[in-house]
C-alpha cells in the first residue's frame, strides 16, 4: 500500500488547489448542518411549548392560528364554572384569557417589526409554568413584558429591551417593564402587555383564546365535551402540545426547503470537485502510471488518490463543525414571528462528519478511476 504521507504530501503540491478543496467543502458541511440544526431547533422548540396538561381553547373554525380565532370574553368565567378538573391555583380556576395579537413593534428610535404581542392577566404565569421572570414585574397599564429572545425578533440590540425603555407600539409608547425566559420553547420571543391594555390598543372586544390547566387528574374530554355542548359559544378545544403539533407540521414544507437548497448546493461542490481532481489526477497521469509499472496495484493507488480527497474534506470539515460549534450552538434565527435556536447536538456533528467523507469519495473516485483505466503505454507516453 502506499503510504498515507504520499496523500498528503501530494494535496501540499498545490496549496491553492488545496485552499479551494478545504474551504467549498467547509461551506458544504456548514450549509447541511446549519439545515439540520435549524430543523430540529424548530421542532424542540414548538415541541417545548406545548404543555400536554394545558388546552387551548379558540373560536370555532380557527384551530390552525390562534391570531385569527375570536372567542367571547365571557368565556373565562363560564369555563371555570362549568369545567371541573381544572388546576386551582390560590383557590381560582387556572383559566386564562389571552389576545394574540401580530403586529408592528419596535424602539422608540428604531424600525418597528412584526411580532407577536400576547394580552394577558396574572393567571398567565401559572398556565403558561416554563415562563419564568428574570427581571422587573408583570405589565401594567403602558407597559410591555418582553422574552429574551424578542431583541433577535425585533432586529435591535438586547440593550434596547432593558428594563425601563420604550417600545413604539400602535401610536403609543409602551415602557418595558420586565423580561422573561421560557427554556427552550418559541414563547421567548413573545412580548406580553396587559390583556385590558393590549385590547384597547387593538379595538377588540373579543378574546383570542382561553389557556386552562388541567389538575391532577383532570381529563382534556371534559374540556372538549363542554366546547361541543354549548354551541352557542362556538368553540373548539385543543391540547397545548397537539396545537404546536400543528404549527410544526405546517413549517415542514420551509424545512424541506431548506434541505433542498443544501443538497443543491452539496451537488453543485461535488461537480465542482469533480472538475478540480479530473485536472489534477490528468496532470500526474504518467507519475500513476509509473506506479503501475513498478509494481503497484490499480486499486491500491485508488486507495490512495481517496485519501487524498478525504483528507482535503475532512479539514475542511473539521473547520466548519468548529466553526459552528463556536459561533452557531445556541443562537437564535428569527423565522416568521418566531426563533428558533440552532442547536448543534452529536446528530448533527455525526452529520457534517458523513457529508464530508461522502463528498471526499464521490469527488475523487469518478476521476481517479477514469486515470487509473487508461491503458498504461498511453498514460505513460502522456
């Protein structure tokens, strides 16, 4: 066999050529995995929002957007009346009405952004129990609460959403009273306004949606046989997790663009590749068939001539996955009225390590088995 310094010592010939290998590979295996990480970024993240003891409660005929369902605001009260099972939190119903309201926001200074702005009351935070205040207090009249990924939303610096500063909404200036986390689910790029307030700004009379919390041992068809018997509500009940079920099946057809556009890009370096080693492997075509003659094996050079490809793609994709584990793990991509955080887990390490061999080996084979065919009096005479 030839030795695996011959591979390297050959890719050092030309360090331009190498130079071109490393990097469109690194571009390559950074595309996938990126698509990767976004798509299951998406899914933890509605996947974590959704709490399987939680339904939402919308208007008949709106269970695919909670923006455009209307629900009468009576409806709290008649719920913690008639629905037993419900979580009782300080001896009150765990109800809570809600507007959901997408609209324009933004500093005082700066380009307002679309985003999605909740109304909401005290009970809130005992629905809603991955939320969790990190600073200041619950939205007052002219006050806003904001998640700590609304900055990514909203295109500004974290320092334009401290506590204290002005969000231009709706020909109104709102203070930020608070912000909030929510581990891993899309509520952190929420921002929250007082459901009175929020209701005044918008004209509405009606409410988006009602949030409830089952207790121990509380059941969703209790739920569900009250929106079916009281029809003159109009109503329709959907467990929290089977609504953000909904929402990710319904961004599956963005995923899959995603994967589409890496793949055609992987296939434009792979023909790429394929033009770099057809003229490199050509110019040495006397040196392998040197080899040949001295008593090497066509399948042993081939070994080696691979090597050479693969160590060319996997610096390349070392670089990238270091790249991406340094400057990507953990950051949030705004995506509609969402973010969603990249997460660069071992599924999608393993995978950037994948693609890169496969583009080592699909690069490099075609032309080299092309040289090493070429009946050896031809190839050394040229």
């Amino acid at each position: 066999m030839l030795p695996l310094g011959y591979a390297s010592r050959n890719l050092l010939r030309s360090p331009g050529r190498l130079a071109q290998l490393v990097i469109g590979s690194g571009l390559v295996v950074a595309l996938i995995c990126l698509a990767a990480a976004f798509d299951t970024g998406m899914a933890k993240g509605l996947a974590a929002t959704g709490d399987p003891r939680n339904v939402i409660i919308l208007g008949a005929g709106s269970e695919d957007s909670v923006e455009r369902s209307e629900v009468s605001a009576a409806t709290p009260g008649i719920i913690a009346a008639s629905v037993a099972g419900l979580a009782r939190i300080g001896g009150e119903a765990a109800v809570s009405p809600e507007v959901v309201y997408n609209g324009l926001i933004g500093p005082a200074d700066g380009a307002p952004a679309r985003a999605l702005i909740r109304g909401i009351t005290p009970m809130a935070l005992a629905v809603h129990r991955s939320v969790r205040l990190i600073e200041g207090h619950l939205p007052g009249p002219d006050e806003v609460l904001v998640g700590v990924r609304a900055a990514t939303l909203l295109g500004c610096a974290d320092s334009d959403l401290a506590v204290g500063k002005e969000l231009h909404f709706e020909d109104r200036s709102l203070r930020i009273s608070g912000r909030f986390i929510a581990p891993g689910s899309v509520l952190e790029a929420e921002l929250w306004m007082d459901l009175g307030d929020l209701m005044t700004a918008t004209r509405r009379t009606t409410l988006s949606s009602v949030v409830v919390r089952l207790g121990e041992g509380g059941d969703f068809g209790e739920i569900d046989l009250f929106c079916a018997t009281r029809l003159d509500l109009e109503l329709v009940a959907l467990a929290e997790d089977a609504y953000y079920d909904k929402l990710d099946a319904f961004f599956a057809p963005i995923a899959l663009m995603t994967w589409i556009t890496a793949a055609l890009v992987a296939a434009g370096a792979i023909f790429g590749g394929l033009n770099t080693y057809y003229a490199a492997f050509a110019a040495r075509m006397a040196e392998l068939a040197t080899l040949q003659a001295v008593g090497f094996r066509r399948w042993m050079i081939l070994i080696s001539l691979v090597q050479e490809g693969i160590l060319a793609t996997i610096l390349g994709t070392l670089v990238a996955l270091t790249a991406l584990m340094v400057g990507c793990d953990g950051l949030g991509v705004s995506f509609s009225t969402f973010v969603f955080t990249l997460s660069i887990g071992d599924d999608v390490l393993l995978l950037g390590l994948a693609s890169g061999l496969t583009l080592g080996l699909l690069g490099t084979l075609p032309p080299a088995w092309r040289c090493l065919t070429t009946p050896l009096p031809k190839a050394l005479a040229g």
